[in-house]
C-alpha cells in the first residue's frame, strides 16, 4: 500500500472554499470574474480595470498586506456594484424574474444580491469532469465531521442529498451562539441562495462578519482537540483562511509546531501535479504552523480521508443525538415504556417514533450484532456498499475468527484503522498475518484464475464485452477477475454491487459463491491496495 499522506484517526473539520466549486461546475467564476460580470450590467461604458485601480490607488499605503489590498478593492467595487444596480432596478431599467418593488420594499431585499442568488441557483457539472473524482468528493464528503464553506451556492448540499444525508445548516452566524451537536454540520458563513439577504459581497457586509468571525474560531477550536482541520479550495493568500489561522494562533495553546501542522491542512491546487507534495509552514508573522499541500491529484486526498472510520459515520452520530436528545427532553417523565435497540437502520424506525410520540427506552447498539455473530454476507454488504454499520474492531474480530481459506476483502479496513488500537494478542495478529500473506495481494489471486487457452490470452476491456460473450456464470467470473485491471472503474463497481453481490446474496452453489468471494477479493485490493503484513 502506498505512504499515507495524512495521519488522520478522526473525521476532520473541512472549509470549502470556491476554488472546489470552479473545480467541477460550469462557468463558476471568481470573485473579480463574478463582479467584472455584474459591472458589463451597471456600468457598461466604463472600463472595469480602471475602477479597480483608481480603488487600489487609494488603499495602497494602508492595506498591511496584498490580500488585505484585494479585500477593500473588491468590497468597495461590490459595494458600487450593488448601489448602481438596485438603482437601475428600481428605475425598471434591470428586471428580475419573481422579484417586484412591493417585495424589495416589504422584505428589505437588495436586487443586486437577489440576482446574485439566481446566479448560482441552478449550477451544472462540467462536461469534461473526471468522474472518479467526483465521486471520492462525495464520499469524502460523508467522513466531514463538520463543513464551513464560503460559497453561496448548493453543490455540496446536493451531492450529500444524493447519498440521503441531509446535515444541519447553518447561514450566515447563525449556529455559531447555539449548543449545538458538532456532527455532520455545514456552515454557509458568507450566506446562501436561498436567502439574499445572507448574502456578504461588500464593504458593509464584511465588518459585520468581521465584528462576530471570532465566533467561528471558538466553535472550531473546541472540536480541534481530536480533529484536524482541512481547507481545500482556497489559496495561500485567501483572506479567509488568513484571518482564521490568525485566530486560531491567538487562541490555541504554545505547543510543538509539528503538533499544529496535524492539526491543520491547506490543500493547494497545482496544474497537472500527480504528486502530493506537503511541507510545514510557519507564518511568523501569525505564529502558527501549519502543512501545505500542493496537489491536481485531489482523489489520492479523498480517498485516503474516506477511509477514516471512527466506527459511525457523522451523519448517523446527528440521527442519534438528535432523536435521543428529543426523547430524553420530551419522553423522559411519561411511563409505560417501550425498549427499541438501536442500529444505524433502525434510526428511520427512532425518528418515527419519536414524531409520533411513542414512549420509548433506548439501546445503543446494533441487533444484528450484540447477541449474535457477525454473518460472513453482512460483513460483505456492508463492506462493499461502505454502510460502516459494523465498526473496525468487529470487522476484524470477525475476519481472524474466520477460516482462513475464506476469501473476505479486507483492505480498507486494514489502511484505515490503527491495529495496535485493537490490542489483538499476539495469537489473533499471526491470524491476521497469515490472512494477509494468503489474500493480500492482487497479482496472486489474478494468477490463480485458471482459463482455457482462447480465453486465457484473449483481453477484455469493457464488461459488457464478458457478459454478451455467453460464457457460464463461473466462466465470466474467472475473465472478470482475470482482466480485472483492464476494465473501466465505473463499470466494474456496478458490475460488482448491482450484479455480482445481489448474485452472491441468493446463490446456492458452494463453488460459485467460492469463486464470487474471489472477485470481491480482487476488486477490493484493486481499489484499496494490496496488503502488507502488521507487525
């Protein structure tokens, strides 16, 4: 297995920034593109550029450094902006679909950032956008414990609905003076399109934010004492990340600067860099270290914190202390109470409950595994379709009780979990071990396939091309498994959970589910690596 980049044992903190957004959607422009936008509308017959300089001129002896310059150039063009293009609004020289004078008067809502609102309301993938990629974002996006973004737009809301996460949101500073859970949070701290007035573009806007940004640092401060925290999608000179690097120097403890460069991370896009190069920083002048990296390879980095597995994924501890926090405050003093034990599946069957003011005493815990052995079909469901339902130390518990010619995938779990955490004895480790010196590498079980001398030599790069060829079910498993490195990553998965796995569920044959354990063998170390032995 390749060299860790990070050392994450926790789900981290993660600030989004707008240079995520420009990674994957169409047309997503920066800040100086949004408002050289919106100045072709209000002052078309003067030349933007000029106004930036004209701005620039008179801040130059005063602004302490260059981000600092930027900042005041662009809040006070922003500002100009917005006054000359709620003018021209309120003259009926701009419309804007579903927004009237009456509404603006009634609801106090600025045009200038009710457009800004439909702007971003509607954004669309590239087309030439690496699907892979996006789809480690995503379940990269599940292991956030919390996510502060500056973007006003709803990208990472939708990619976590489409895995039915829905997290708490907060806009604007809202959250950061409530007692609030601290498990799969996202902050929109410059505001939302679905509230214009949020929205924080000019001068006014930012020392209102300034005045309560303190705020943030404390609520991040008090989650760092286990958990990282991640910028991605911001430069080195971004404002933002500047100013809360200089409050969290002016709050955390005196310690090692080793220790706060694993606390905190500023991933950096660099063109065309497959490399991930990391180095320590210290801003002297901010008196914090930090690491840098630098990077275009962003799946390495959402793969690797994909793999953190604190046992529960954030959204599940929310469900939990959501539903057991309204039980506890709202059922506590009734009787005749029922008992429900429950699982990650059966937060559905709480939440209801609960709604429907049923008294209940609850069980934390999993009624497929507290009074029960962990079956070897469980483990695999869960294991493929990443459910994390069965922690780390169950899953290998399970994996050294079990014979030792079963084929389970266990890659993952042994890249993302601390062995040594486990306390195995020294007997259960030599169990292991051998497990992995059997199972562990990739090249040995595509070796082992055994094909006739047509198809032994023939190459197949598409599933598609295997499964019309008319081969027998254990025949197509063998060309699956032999050309496995060849086949597109997209089809394979499919092929693998939508096919193989529901296969494997009803299959009566011994030989055949011996020979789909070899597949979900192959396929979990060509994604997850090939294994080494622990010591």
């Amino acid at each position: 297995m390749s060299e860790k980049i990070f050392d994450f044992k926790n789900y981290p903190i993660v600030f989004i920034g707008s240079g995520i957004s420009k990674r994957y959607l169409q047309s997503y422009p920066t800040w100086e593109e949004l408002l050289h936008e919106y100045w072709q509308k209000t002052n078309p017959e003067m030349d933007f550029y000029s106004y930036l300089l004209s701005i620039k001129e008179k801040y130059k002896n005063s602004a302490d450094e260059s981000y600092d310059l930027d900042h005041k150039i662009y809040t006070e063009a922003a500002s100009k902006i917005e006054n000359d293009f709620n003018r021209m609004f309120t003259e009926n020289l701009i419309k804007l679909e579903g927004l009237d004078a009456k509404r603006v008067f009634s609801e106090n809502i600025s045009p200038f950032k009710y457009s800004i609102c439909q702007r971003f309301s509607e954004p669309a993938l590239k087309d030439d956008i690496d699907s892979e990629e996006l789809n480690s974002f995503k379940r990269f996006l599940k292991k956030a414990k919390m996510i502060i973004t500056t973007n006003y737009d709803a990208f990472i809301e939708e990619l976590l609905l489409e895995q039915d996460i829905i997290p708490k949101l907060y806009i604007g500073n809202n959250g950061f003076f409530e007692d609030t859970v601290g498990w799969s949070e996202l902050y929109k701290i410059h505001g939302d399109i679905k509230d214009p007035q949020s929205i924080i573009i000019n001068t006014n806007d930012y020392e209102k934010y300034d005045s309560k940004a303190i705020l943030i640092s404390a609520k991040i401060l008090s989650n760092m004492i286990k958990n990282p925290i991640l910028f991605i999608g911001y430069s080195l000179t971004d404002r933002n990340v500047k100013k809360l690097l200089s409050d969290f120097s002016s709050q955390l403890p005196k310690e090692d600067g080793r220790k706060s460069a694993e606390r905190i991370i500023l991933i950096q896009h660099k063109p065309y860099e497959q490399e991930v190069l990391s180095k320590q920083i210290t801003d002297q002048q901010l008196q914090v270290t930090y690491t840098s990296v630098e990077t275009d390879n962003y799946k390495k980095i959402y793969d690797e914190i994909s793999n953190i597995d604190e046992g529960l994924s954030p959204y599940d501890v929310l469900r939990y202390q959501r539903a057991i926090k309204t039980l506890i405050v709202n059922e506590g003093e009734k009787g005749n109470l029922n008992t429900l034990l429950v699982s990650p599946s059966d937060l559905d069957k709480l939440e209801d409950s609960v709604k429907q003011g049923k008294n209940l005493v609850v069980a934390l815990g999993d009624k497929k595994y507290v009074f029960t052995q962990i079956k070897e079909l469980n483990y695999v469901e869960d294991y493929l379709f990443e459910k994390n339902e069965i922690s780390n130390k169950l899953a290998v518990e399970f994996i050294i009780s079990s014979t030792n010619s079963l084929r389970l995938p266990l890659s993952k779990i042994i890249a993302s979990c601390n062995i040594k955490d486990l306390n195995l004895t020294a007997k259960s480790l030599s169990r292991l071990n051998q497990r992995i010196e059997r199972h562990g590498k990739l090249d040995n079980i595509i070796a082992a396939i055994i094909l006739d001398k047509v198809n032994a030599n023939k190459v197949f790069n598409r599933i598609n091309d295997i499964k019309g060829a008319g081969f027998s079910k254990q025949k197509e498993l063998f060309i699956v498994i032999k050309n496995i490195k060849k086949l597109e990553k997209d089809d394979l998965e499919k092929y693998v959970k939508h096919e193989a796995f529901q296969q494997f569920k009803t299959c009566e044959n011994d030989n055949l589910k011996t020979d789909f354990r070899k597949l979900f063998l192959a396929y979990d170390l060509l994604t997850h690596g090939d294994i080494h032995k622990l010591k």
